[in-house]
C-alpha cells in the first residue's frame, strides 16, 4: 500500500531550490523535454499545472473515497434495519416497523457515509503518502515548509543525461542554488 | 501535455442563421398544435369520464344505502384535509394548469441564469466568465417568460387559486363555510400580492438584468474596471432581493395552489429546482455551440467545473427534498402531509419516484466520475435527465391542486412543453447572436480562458 517510490530512503539527490513557481515550472518543463525523471517536487503551497508537467498520474484515491462511502452506506442501512426492524422492533410515532420506514434510516445512512469516506480518505492519504504513524519522514531541506520551493532529481544511472549538465540545465532556469543531499545548509535565519 | 498560457482573446459572433430559427420555429408550431389536439382530446375525453363518473357513483350510492353515516364522515373528512381543491376542474383546468407550469418552468431558467451572474459577481468569481454571455443570453427571456406567466395567472386565477374565489365571499367568523386557515393567510394571499406584487417583483429582477447587460456590452466596447465594479453593486442587490423575492413569488404562483398547506422549506425547494435546471441549460447551450465549433475558447476545466455544479446542486436538491418530505413524514400533522398525501396517490405516485430518480439518484451516480464531466454526451445524458425530472417535479407541484385525479401526461402537455421550448430557444439564441460570444475587457476573462481544475 505504502508507495516505495515516494520514500526518500537513502537515496542520493540533486536538489535545486527556487523562490519563484514560474521558474520551477520551466525548470520541470526542459529537464522532462531531455526526458530526465524528476523525483518530486515541494513546495509550501500548491502550483497549477506543476503535476502535468511531471507527468504525474492520475490519483485513484477517488475509487478508495467510493468505496468506503458505499460501504459507509450499506453499513448504515443494515444497522438501522437489524436494530429498529430484526432485532427490537419500536414503534416510533406510529410509523410501520418494516422498510417502509425506509425514510428514517437516511440521516443515518448520510452520516455513516460522511464518517466511512472521511476516516477511509484520511487513512488512505497518509498511507499512501508515507506519512503514516511510524514512518521517519526526511525532509531534503528545511527551507521547503517554509517560503522555498524544491526540486528534487535523483541520481542514478537510469537518468539520460549527466548530473553535470542536469544541474546546468537547473542553473539556467534561474535556481537560488544548487545541492546535493546531504550537504551543510548554509542559511542564516 | 503542455499548457500554453492565453494571453488573447479572439472575438467569436454566434450566427442564429435560417436552420437553427427553422427548428426552434418549428419546435414552437409543431407544440402549438400538439397541444391543441390534445386539448381537444382532453375535451372529448372528459366529457365521457364525466358521464360514466355520475353513473358509477348512482350504482354505488344505490349499493351502499345501508351506510349513509359513514360516507358522509368520509366526504366531510376529505373535505376539511384540503383535496377539495380541484372540486371545480374542467377541461381547460389541464389546458391552463399546462400553461402555468410550462411558464413558471421556463422562467424559471432564465430566473436561474441572472442569479447565476449576480453570483459570480459578488463572490469575485473568474471560472465562468467565458460563459457569462450564455447566461446573458438565457437572461433575455425573462420579459416575454413573465408576461405569459402573468397573463395565465391574471386570466386563470380561479381556476389554480380557491383562495380567489374563497375571498370573493367576503366571510365573517362564524359563517358556514368560514376558512380560518386561508384568514390568516390573507396579508399575503390577496389580489393585490396578485396584481401588484408579482410584477414589481419581476420588473426589479428584469431591471437589474437590463443594467447588468448593458454594463456587459459597455464594457466590451470601451473597456475599464468602471462597469464591472458598478455590475458588482447591481448584483449585491439583486441577491439580496432576490433572497426575499423569490420566496414571495414561488408562495403566490406555485405554493397557493395548495393554500392550506405550510412548509416553509418550499422557497428554498423551488430555488434548488432553478438553479439546478438553469445551470443544466447552460451546459446544453454550451454543448450546442460546442458542436457547432462555437466557444472553442472554453476549455474542457471550464466544462468540468460547470459539471461539478450541476453535480452539487443535484445533491442540494436532493438535501432539500428531503429536508421537507422528512420533517413532514415525521412529525405527521394533518395540515402538512396534505401536501405528500395528494402526490403519492393515483397516477402522481409513480411520477413522485420518477421525479426522485431523475433528479437526484440517477444524476448523482451519473456525475460522480471525474471522466462524465468532462464526456460531452453523458452530460447531455446528465443535463436531459435533470430537466426531464424537474419538469416532472413541477408537474406534482401544480397539477395534483388545480386538476387532481384527472390529470394524465398526453399530447397537451408534451405540446405545451415543447412550443415553450421552441420559444425559448429562439429567444435566448436570438439574444446571444446581438453581442460577442466573450466578454473580452471583462477583468477575469483570462482567468477564464486558462482556467485550471488540478488533476
């Protein structure tokens, strides 16, 4: 379930840190024309079109949010059925104890789905996300939860092109500078 | 993959040319007489049932002569729980019950879209603006929708109305037949609500739609922030007004054709029916010019969002259903479930679940999917099924207090419907073909053009 591709690990990064979401979007936009797999991006809020642009697909946390409303809602109908028809039947201003009182069972059966889709899309997020309870999340640089943004290249021997000239392509687009992980911060707050 | 942002915003004329006035104009003839075969039917029709009507209930009168008491209590019972309205109805009650219905119905659309516009701009909203013309265009026919809805209600009163007639009489406490429900609703339900009311209420609506337009087109030809600041006071008011307005105007058209009835979630009922249906008219004008290579400048984001909000106001419609019909089944006192009691009976029982299916359950599933909002054809699916049911929806509100048990779906009321639409297309393609297809100096108009949903 935990997606292994968005876990930092050990791996070794080129990092390239912007201020500016145009230029990291040209940025991503000419390392993906030479076809240059970019790990992620982060940034302190979200940019249009920088998933597009990375070619990132489609999330299927949408099926998962279905899922748990319909079950939500069939947990829902079941429960008010066995309890006021099966089980202790009540007659409640005078309505017919049978699933013709089909009417009353809505607000439950409504909440029950509100409550299964928000605790499943919650669960579901995080997890997916590797941020659930547990995990050690690294974070590259401590500069992208606040104003800074990042974009984050692996270094490996699938990349098409070098690591020298992938960070002369990210030195042209205008980044503030350029790191590999790892290296010493040198930022005076 | 690629996004190339707009900087430029071609200027596009929509050409109501000879084929598309022959359809509307045909829509329009071939309604009229559809509808007027019908009414001849319906005539015929309902002088046999009259007949065999007197006859069947001679033979049970003469059967049943051993209990008199009880029948008695029956009628008196039926009586005082309101289903004596449509006591009076003849044949042209259908023909004319059609009318209002068809004509609340229509300007109901054109209602929705000014509303529409006075929200996007009061909540500074830039998505839509590439629409803004459709919703102009739709706009255009709230006079000649308003003068038909008010000739019929002028001409008909006493056929929908028994408030009408009830007040005619002039009853003073203590009289036989002395109505204390229909008293204390007098302040509002009077002929001078009737005659002065309803069309205050729709001049001031077409008022602020006439500067709303003018300020459009002003600002097409001479640009500036000036005109799109003073439409954002116009509208201000307008929601405002229409906030009040429109709750007295669906109470006096549509509500006091039950006047015993209280529910006071019908205003909010009847404006989740308008913006509903008119958003989906929007969406089959947008699909329209679409397919006739109009509009390319609307993006499949903007589509999308347009999607999403026929989506959320199917749910809202479903919400305020059920708020009504929920609060009434529970708490069953007699005064308001007359309302549900007459609907869920005879030929009206199948068409209550009809209407629920085609306006909530199936729209609902039908629009869920990411992908159907953004698929030309199912919201054309989508957008039909929404206005088929709350055709439907304002079926049961009228026909069930002006017709009763002899209403039926024939010719008259398919005829009816569709010269309403032939009229209607007509009208607001007439009115989008006078000015640009975009707003082009409108402020937001490439906030619109570069729109964006997200993945």
């Amino acid at each position: 379930m935990i997606d292994k591709k968005v876990q930092i690990g050990d791996k070794k990064f080129t990092l390239g840190v912007f201020n500016d979401e145009g230029k990291l979007l040209n940025a991503v936009r000419s390392l993906r024309k030479k076809e240059v797999n970019i790990f992620d991006c982060y940034t302190p809020f979200p940019v249009h079109h920088l998933d597009k642009e990375m070619g990132i697909k489609r999330t299927n946390l949408t099926v998962i949010a279905f899922i748990c409303g319909a079950l939500g809602t069939t947990t829902g109908f079941s429960l008010a059925y066995y309890m006021n028809v099966l089980d202790w039947p009540m007659i409640i201003g005078g309505k017919p104890m049978d699933v013709t009182v089909f009417t009353s069972f809505i607000p439950i059966m409504f909440e029950l789905t509100v409550l299964f889709t928000a605790f499943g899309m919650v669960i579901a997020f995080f997890t997916r996300s590797s941020m659930i309870h547990g995990f050690k999340q690294d974070i590259l640089d401590l500069r992208q939860t606040d104003d800074l943004m990042l974009l984050a290249i692996e270094v490996n021997e699938d990349q098409p092109i070098s690591d020298d000239e992938i960070k002369s392509i990210i030195n042209n687009e205008g980044a503030l500078e350029i790191r590999e992980r790892g290296q010493a911060l040198e930022v005076t707050y | 993959m690629g996004h190339h942002t707009i900087t430029e915003i071609t200027e596009e004329k929509y050409h109501f040319n000879g084929r598309s006035k022959m359809i509307a104009i045909v829509l329009l003839v071939l309604g009229l007489v559809l509808a007027g075969i019908g009414a001849m039917q319906v005539q015929n029709h309902w002088n046999d049932a009259q007949t065999e009507e007197v006859a069947t209930e001679h033979a049970e009168g003469a059967h049943h002569n051993e209990t008199p008491a009880e029948h008695h209590g029956e009628a008196a019972g039926e009586h005082e729980a309101g289903t004596h309205d449509e006591h009076g109805a003849n044949w042209m009650s259908r023909v004319w019950a059609n009318l209002l219905m068809n004509s609340y119905y229509f300007l109901l659309f054109a209602v929705g879209a000014l509303f529409f516009l006075a929200v996007n701009y009061v909540a500074n909203a830039g998505w839509a603006t590439l629409l803004k013309r459709i919703a102009e265009a739709m706009t255009s026919y709230i006079a000649v929708g308003f003068v038909i809805l008010f000739a019929v209600i002028v001409l008909a009163k006493d056929q929908f109305y028994h408030w009408v007639t009830y007040f005619d009489q002039g009853l003073a406490p203590g009289d036989a037949g002395y109505d204390g429900i229909l008293e204390s609703k007098s302040w509002l339900l009077n002929s001078t609500s009737l005659y002065f009311l309803i069309p205050f209420i729709v001049i001031v609506w077409y008022g602020i739609r006439m500067k709303l337009r003018q300020n459009s087109i002003k600002e097409d030809q001479e640009g500036g922030l000036g005109y799109f600041r003073n439409s954002i006071r116009w509208s201000a008011g307008f929601i405002f007004f229409f906030a009040f307005s429109f709750s007295a105007l669906s109470w006096l058209v549509i509500m006091s054709i039950d006047a015993h009835w209280y529910s006071t979630m019908f205003s909010v009922y009847n404006f989740a029916v308008t913006f509903v249906t008119s958003l989906s008219v929007m969406m089959m004008i947008l699909l329209y010019l679409k397919n006739k290579g109009y509009m390319e400048m609307v993006s499949d984001e903007v589509v999308h969002d347009l999607g999403k909000f026929m989506f959320a106001f199917c749910v809202f419609w479903g919400y305020i259903f059920l708020g009504q019909w929920l609060l009434i089944w529970y708490a069953n006192l007699p005064e308001e479930t007359v309302y549900f009691a007459a609907r869920l009976e005879g030929i009206y029982r199948p068409m209550f679940f009809v209407n629920i299916f085609m306006c909530f359950l199936l729209p609902f599933l039908v629009l869920m999917m990411r992908n159907a909002k953004r698929n030309p054809l199912v919201l054309l699916v989508a957008g039909l099924l929404i206005l088929v049911g709350h055709w439907v929806d304002v079926y049961l509100m009228v026909m069930p207090g002006v017709v009763g048990d002899h209403a039926s779906i024939g010719l008259l009321e398919i005829g009816t419907t569709l010269a309403f639409a032939g009229l209607f297309i007509y009208i607001v393609l007439n009115s989008l073909s006078k000015a640009n297809l975009y707003a082009k100096n409108h402020p937001y108009i490439l906030e619109s053009a570069n729109h964006d949903v997200g993945p």
